[in-house]
C-alpha cells in the first residue's frame, strides 16, 4: 500500500513467534527493469501474551499496576469482574495514583472481561487512580516521542487529584495521559475530582483519543469533566456523552487550551460553570512561547445542550484563531449568552442549529457561514438522551444536526 508521495508498505502477515526473520527487497519499472537486492534488516518476533487479572489477587499478576509494568508490546492484559481498589491492590501512591503506567510503555492493551458495569476501579478519595506516563522529549525541548495503551471497558470513581496547584497530584482525578496517543474506550467516569480535569486530563503533545466514554458528575476548579492542554498533535473524543460535570471557573464539561482537537458526534449536555463555559470553555488557541503556534479546533455533530455559566453557558471562545462548527446543535443552555466570542478572529460554522438560549446566542461578528444554519426548536424526544423526532429540522437540509439521530415519532 502507498503511504507517502515517494514510499510503499506491505504487511507480512501469519509469522511464528519468537523467530528471526530477514526481509529484503527488490524493484522493477514498468520496464521490467530490477533493481538490485536492498539491505536486509533482521527481527525477532516476540511471542504476544495474554495477562490475566483477577480481583481476588490470583492471575498471572496480583495486580492491574503489576500487570502493566511487565506487559510487552503487543500483550493483552485482561481484567476480571469486580471492584480494583486502593485497599485490595497495594499499589497505590499518593504522589502518581493507584495505577502507574511506566514511561515508553507501548501497544498494550488493558481490557475488562466483562465490560465498565461490572469492572470498577475505586481510588476511595485517596488520590489519582491512574496515570499514563507515555514518552519522551529528547533533549528537552528537542524532539518528542509518545508511546501509548489501549484501556477498555472500565469504570473509574471515586479519585481525587486536589493536592497542589500544578502537576500530577493536581490533575485528573480519574486518569492523566501525558506525552501519550492512549486509546481509551467504552469506559465510564463518575464521582472523580480534581484542580484541573475532573475525570480525565490529557496534555503534552500527545495525540490520545477518547470514545464511546461516559464521563459524568465530576468536579473540578477548571475542566469539570475533562481538561486537554499542550499538545500539537490532534486529541480526539469521539462519541462520548459529557454530562452532569462541575466547575467552580472555566469549563464545566470540557475545558482546553493550546491544543488542536476534534470533538465528534458528542453529548454535551447539563455541566455547570460558575464563570465560563458551561459546555466548553476554550480559553486560548495560540501558545505564546519560542515557537507561535495556532492550534486548529473542530467541533462536529454534537449535542451542547442544558449546561449552564454566566458567560457562555454552550461554549465560550477566547483568543481562537482556528475553529470549525458543523452539524452541532447548540440549544437551551441557561445563564449568559450561549456563545460568547472573545478575539475570534477564524470562526467558520455550518449546519448548525442555534435555539431556544434564553440568554441568547450570535456567533463572532465576521464569522465564515458555511451555509445550512438554522434557528428552530431541535425537536428532542426527550432532554436526557437527546434523540431526535423524526419530523425534526435538524434531520433535514444537512443530514442529521447533532450526535443523536431519530429515537421517536411526532
């Protein structure tokens, strides 16, 4: 297959584990012309496992961390039923959380049996419960590598990440990815609290992504169901419901700065601010350091609905050079105006439905209309899960407006 303008990949496929194997190359134009015989590189394979964990201690690692720390690449860590705590796994610290994730740990998946229901993973309001170290910067300031996991299918609560004003024991209460492109997926956060992301924090060129995820009653100063800061690759949370989170500042479901992000096909719906942002809080776009940077934003097919501030209660934009709104309904959110725009000088928005914010909602004067905006009542089936009915305007002219598609009949 083409992966650049100028190269090619193949994959070899059905190889026996711990075997070395050699593999060159030749090429021929359209001529038949061959090339001669590339260099040879030579690898071992490694013999990919499967770690069992088990709540009663037994497995082949008495613990989630343990499990972690010897897991190889490519190795699957499954975890049985049950509820993993502080007390019952004995690794916990209060510095760097129940569960540490060892720096340049990478391609290891960590995936419960049984799903978020019935796997908890319980901090007790004791700390952090788990944190992703991922990679590095070689030298300092010089070039990044991150490295990330797969974690699937979990529940998180009751972790707590107030101690300080800055670094880990500050930040998510529930998990903080950092230098990481984790993968974190079909999991649950409630009950999580923390200074900065009350759930889940994710910052420092990383290029992580969260979906199908539940984050839900957390609170925090800033970023009450999650924060995502420092990081030029793209983070993206895809398909998760973002409900019912706190803040006492900036962003009651989502707060970010300096990063490029896609939210897609998400429910963000019944956070509260007490300053800005109810939904989302974007407080700077631009990183004002030895390099200019201007991170780019899309917002795609969601839901902002229901939250509350005094100053943006849908999303509130401060200095964002770079931000795209399609296919998202923006409705009833309570307090000051829906959208507050604060030097916006790149907004585009299309397809997007604006109604029924009693503090009102305009977007940035100078906007770029991408056509299709529309101002009428959304028509949901009901105001928890968001569906819409089927004579619903926002399943008109654009396709469906909004993460959630028909769920009723008028």
């Amino acid at each position: 297959s083409v992966t650049g303008a100028n190269s090619l990949s193949h994959t070899i496929t059905e190889l026996a584990a711990e075997t070395e194997y050699w593999v060159a190359v030749k090429a021929s134009d359209e001529a038949g012309n061959a090339s001669s015989l590339s260099n040879v590189p030579q690898m071992t394979t490694v013999d990919l496992r499967v770690l069992e964990v088990f709540v009663d201690g037994s497995g082949d690692y008495p613990t989630i961390e343990g499990a972690l720390i010897a897991a190889r690449p490519g190795d699957l860590i499954l975890v049985g039923p049950g509820r993993y705590t502080w007390t019952n796994q004995g690794t916990g610290d209060a510095e760097t959380g129940l569960i540490w994730v060892p720096a340049l740990k990478d391609s290891v998946e960590l995936r419960s049996t049984h799903g978020a229901e019935e796997t908890i993973i319980d901090g007790e309001e004791l700390g952090k419960i788990m944190h992703v170290n991922g990679g590095t910067v070689d030298p300092p300031g010089g070039e990044r590598y991150w490295t990330g996991i797969t974690i699937d299918g979990f529940t998180f609560t009751g972790g707590v990440a107030e101690s300080g004003n800055t670094g880990l024991t500050s930040s998510g209460g529930a998990l903080s990815l950092h230098l990481t492109d984790t993968v974190v997926r079909n999991c649950v956060f409630t009950g999580n609290r923390a200074i900065e992301g009350g759930a889940v924090w994710i910052g420092g060129q990383g290029a992580a992504v969260l979906e199908d995820c539940v984050i839900t009653d957390n609170e925090a100063a800033a970023g009450g169901g999650l924060i995502l800061v420092n990081s030029e690759p793209m983070i993206t949370v895809r398909r998760c419901e973002i409900t019912n989170n706190r803040v006492t500042y900036n962003g009651g479901g989502i707060g970010l700065a300096t990063c490029n992000f896609l939210f897609e096909d998400c429910v963000i719906a019944g956070n509260d601010a007490k300053q800005k942002g109810g939904g989302i809080a974007i407080i700077s776009m631009i990183r004002d350091d030895t390099l200019y940077i201007e991170y780019t934003g899309k917002i795609a097919g969601c839901t902002i609905a229901d939250n509350d501030a005094p100053t943006g209660a849908g999303i509130h934009m401060q200095t964002v050079p770079d931000l795209t709104v399609t296919n998202t309904i923006v409705a009833y959110n309570t307090g000051g105006s829906a959208i507050k725009n604060v030097k916006v000088t790149g907004l585009a928005v299309g397809c997007t439905d604006l109604f029924g914010n009693p503090g009102g909602a305009v977007w940035a004067g100078g906007f770029t209309d991408l056509g299709g905006n529309i101002e009428l009542g959304p028509l949901f089936c009901d105001r928890t899960k968001y569906e819409l009915r089927s004579d619903s305007p926002c399943l008109a002219d654009c396709g469906q407006i909004g993460a959630r598609g028909t769920g009723c009949s008028p």
